[in-house]
C-alpha cells in the first residue's frame, strides 16, 4: 500500500521547516517532496549586517536545500509551481535549473502552500530608478555597492508600503497597516550607526516612516513606546500615519497622505501580495492569501495546509510565526496517519512577535511580545547579547541545515531577559 504524498511548496523558512517537521512527527508514514524555484535557503534576516559590513551576502546566506532534504529522506524538485487545482489534488509546476523546460503535474494527498508571498516593488512608481532595498541578496548587493561607491552623505529615508490584508481571518488576528515593521526599525538603527562610523552625520539625517498610526504596533504600545523614545533621544526623526507610498523621486518619496521626505536615499519594503497562481483559488481568501484555522489547515479543505507569508493568518509576516506554524502542520500530519494522538496533535497555533534586529555596532535589539494577540508579555532589549544571539542563531540553523534544537529560543530568552537584561 503506497504512502501519503505530501507536497510542500516553498523550501525557505516556512516550507524548510514544515517538512521536517512532518518528517519529525509522522516519520516514515508519508512520503515528502518539496517544490522551490531556487536550489537554496536564503537567510533573510541577516541581509542588513552584509550590507552594512560591505560583505556580499550570495557568499555567506544561500544554504543548500538538497543536502538538507536527503537527511531526511525528502525529495527536493527545482522549480516554479504554476498552478494549484484542490479538487484534482494537482499542481502544475516547470522545472527552474534551464529555461525551456515543459510543464509537469503532480499529484498530492496533502499540500502545504509555504511559497512565501511576492514583494510587490513593482507597484511602487519610481522604485527601480531611485528606490533601494535589502530583501534578499540581489537587492542587497544593489543597496550596498551604492552605499559604498555612490552615496554623497544625504538624507535617509526608510519605511514601509502599505499592507492590503485579506477581510476573511479577522476574527482570528488583528488587522495591520504594515506587513512587517522589524525591518526597516532595523535598517533605521543600523543606517544611523553606519552613518557615524564613516563621518556622514548620525540618526538626525535618517526618516523612518510608517503607513500605520504607530510603527511595529505588533510589538505591543509598551514596546513600541519605548523604542520610539529611544530613537528620539538618538536623534531619529519619525514620520507616521502616511497611508502608503505614492511614489519615490529622485529628491525624496511622496506618501498619500499628502506628506512627503526629502531624501537621497530611500529604502523601502513594499506591500506583501499573494502569488497570482492562489489568487481566486477556493481555499484564498479574498486577496489570495490561503485561508486556514489556526490548525493551519483550510476550513473546506482539511487536505490543504498553508504556513508562513503565504497563509492568511500569519499577520504579522514574520519568521517565527512561519517556525510556529510549522509546527503545528507536522503534529496535525502526524495525527492524520496515525503517529500522533489527537491530545498531543490538536495544539493550535498561538502567535507571538519574538524579533532580534541589529542598530551596528555590534547591538541589537530584542523584541519578545504577544499584547498584539491578547496576551500580557512585551518586552525590549538592546545591546551586544541579542547582536550575538542573532548571530549565533544564523551559525546554528546552517550548522544543523535548518534543525535548530527546541531549546534554542528559550536559552535566548533567559540570555537576553534574564541572564544581561
């Protein structure tokens, strides 16, 4: 009797984890094959530190997928995945590694939809002429080598899209203006140090700006407080409520708020859509993220999985949130083809903001919060101790291709909370 097939889609943080996971838990009761357009993990979260070390990040943050899959006996295919048909139990996908290749199905018992979500630069009029990034590693590089060869010492501008979150899961997470504000917290404290460390000025000459009433408001108003009057004391300057960005010029960004920065550099994140090819789907909601309880799994269709960016319920779109939901998807897995009982399995997703950011200097900052979900906990650190833990955690999950120990973020808690906070 042949196996389940489960069919991952995405191999970065989120599809990475949810295989091993499910690996993990229903072990050798499925088989696994994991789908992505690229033949490596991209370690997102450590983008900022290359650029502002002039470090090129194509050297130190691709981590292989197929020796990390074959550990676990999971079968890795290159390539982009073209359509998903929940009724044939289907996906259409073309294989990446040389153009020309003809389209391929394949057939699924489950599928988990990790792919992530397009970052939609291309709606932001304006950014490819004078607008920057650090997103992944072409943008980087792109930000670095005019940090490095071309910026004259101007003003810094930094901050995000709007976010255009679907209606449909609003009676299990709140609603956000942003789809993830760590970043450019992160790149505006970092920006400030670099600026200093090279005789260019300090945090007066940086703009950090915000679609939303408050920036990082996941953080919870505590946090948030604290961080904002930190940054102020620093000589930061801040900019909210600018609804979205209308479109970047070669003097600065104008917002639709009718506010505008003057700024020669600008770095922005975009707004998160979802991938055209869920868009309209059954199991979409009504922008195309994938709909699911907080059992990860959609409503009509319990087959259906959806972890990461590309679920509707990870708002906001942050890494540890996919880690989170990963782990619910390998119990309920698990509890499907009988590895797992349904009291150990039926555990559901409870959504925390935990985020390490580096400011340079060889400083971080450390966010542990839940208020934004209901819950009592917000708590901000910075100095060297988060800057060695993030750094720590990048050595860690290559060193172990993605299999960071349990214990690992409650060390970091009680080193950053306890131990040096």
């Amino acid at each position: 009797m042949s196996k389940p097939h489960v069919l991952v889609l995405g191999g970065n943080f989120a599809g990475l984890g949810a295989a091993q996971k499910i690996r993990q838990y229903a072990q050798d009761a499925v088989d696994i094959t994991v789908i992505d357009r690229k033949p490596y993990l991209l370690f997102v979260p450590n983008l900022p530190e290359e650029v502002f070390e002039n470090h090129d990040p194509t050297l130190s943050l691709h981590m292989p997928l197929a020796p990390a899959l074959v550990e676990d006996n999971i079968t890795f295919i290159q390539a982009e995945v073209k359509s998903l048909d929940v009724e044939t139990q289907t996906v259409e996908y073309v294989p990446t590694e040389r153009p020309g290749a003809a389209p391929e199905r394949i057939h699924y018992d489950y599928v988990v939809v990790a792919v992530g979500a397009r970052l939609a630069y291309d709606k932001i009029e304006g950014f490819a002429e004078y607008g920057h990034a650090v997103s992944d590693t072409y943008y980087a590089n792109r930000l670095r080598r005019y940090l490095w060869n071309e910026y004259k010492g101007g003003p810094v501008a930094i901050g995000s899209a709007r976010f255009h979150q679907g209606t449909m899961t609003k009676d299990l997470v709140p609603m956000a203006e942003a789809a993830c504000e760590g970043p450019p917290v992160e790149l505006t404290l970092s920006m400030g140090t670099w600026l200093k460390q090279h005789g260019m000025g300090g945090p007066d000459k940086v703009t950090v700006f915000t679609p939303a009433e408050v920036i990082a408001e996941d953080a919870g108003p505590r946090v948030v407080s604290e961080l904002l009057n930190a940054a102020a004391a620093m000589g930061y300057h801040y900019l909210n409520k600018t609804h979205d960005i209308k479109r970047i010029t070669a003097d600065g960004i104008e917002f639709e708020s009718g506010a505008s920065v003057e700024a020669e550099l600008k770095i922005v994140l975009p707004d998160w859509v979802p991938h055209d090819f869920l868009k309209g789907l059954p199991i979409s909601d009504d922008v195309g993220f994938v709909l699911t309880d907080l059992y990860m799994r959609n409503p009509k269709y319990p087959n259906v999985f959806a972890v990461g960016d590309a679920a509707a319920v990870t708002v906001p779109k942050l890494g540890m949130i996919a880690h989170l939901g990963d782990e619910v998807v390998g119990r309920q897995l698990a509890k499907d083809v009988g590895r797992m009982s349904a009291e150990q399995a039926n555990l559901p997703l409870k959504p925390v903001i935990n985020c390490i950011g580096s400011m340079g200097d060889n400083q971080a900052f450390y966010i542990n919060s839940d208020a934004w979900f209901g819950g009592s906990k917000q708590v901000l650190k910075m100095g060297h101790i988060p800057f060695l833990l993030k750094m720590q955690y990048k050595e860690l999950f290559f060193r172990t291709k993605g299999k960071t120990p349990e214990w690992g973020w409650q060390v970091s808690e009680f080193l950053a909370e306890k131990l040096f906070g």
